[in-house]
C-alpha cells in the first residue's frame, strides 16, 4: 500500500476527540519550535517527568479495577507522550509573559490557530472526498 492511501485512510479515520489532540500538538508546536531550549536538563527532566506520570496513568487506567484492561498500543503512547508535551511546554514557556497557555502577542496565538484550522479542514475535505458525490435518492419500488 503507498504511503498516499496510508495517510488518506487514516485521516478518514480520525475521531473528533483525535483531531482535537492533533490541535494540541500544533500548538505545542506553535511554542517548541520558537521558544527551542537545546538545553538537555529541560527534555531529561520532561522525558522522566513522562516516565513516572504515563506509568501512573496506565497504572490509574488500565489496573485500577479487579481485571485488567487491555489498552491499545496507541493509547498507552498517549498517555506517556501528554506528560512529556505538558512538562517541556510549561518549561519552555516559563517566565516569557505567557497567560496560561496563550503567546503574549497575538501573532504567537494566530500561526498554531491558523495551522490547526487548516490542518481540521484538510481532514473535512478528505472525509468529503472519500464519501464520494452525493447521490440523488432512489425512486421507491413498492407502494408506501
């Protein structure tokens, strides 16, 4: 399978609550890639941050009851991955003017806004595209 169809078929499977954690991390993006800190105690500390609390949270998940849950192997990545995005995000953006998550000019704000709205529209197009055109209704066969 080419890599095109591999990408189509799994925008066309994304759920509204993945596209919004995609949107999450173009705006992590809009401040990871401006606010870069190469310094290897910021993504250490973040990486064993990530460690300690995804283990706490497939712990709280997946073994909190009497059985066993058996979670699929992306959501056992999200749940080490968030951890590290939320630690190195709140690291990067300390002492910068930011307001809770927010830059502190609009135009820090507008690049990820902007980027996760186009990035929401291409999956709409894909999805409309992939549906196919719409058909007109078919005539009945049989009375009512």
């Amino acid at each position: 399978m080419r890599l095109g169809s591999l990408l189509v078929r799994y925008l066309r499977g994304l759920t509204p609550p993945r596209v919004v954690l995609w949107c999450y991390f173009i705006w992590w993006l809009g401040v990871a890639i401006p606010y870069f800190d190469p310094s290897p105690r910021l993504w250490l500390s973040s990486i064993g941050l990530a460690l300690i609390i995804g283990t706490a949270l497939l712990l709280s998940t997946a073994y909190a009851g009497p059985t066993v849950i058996r979670l699929h192997p992306s959501v056992v990545h999200r749940l080490y991955l968030m951890p590290f995005f939320v630690s190195s995000f709140a690291a990067l953006i300390k002492d910068r003017g930011f307001v809770i998550v927010f830059h502190p000019d609009w135009a820090g704000n507008l690049r990820p806004l902007v980027a996760s709205a186009v990035w929401v529209a291409l999956i709409a197009v894909v999805k409309r595209l992939a549906r196919g055109p719409e058909l007109p209704p078919s005539p009945r066969s049989g009375p009512a």
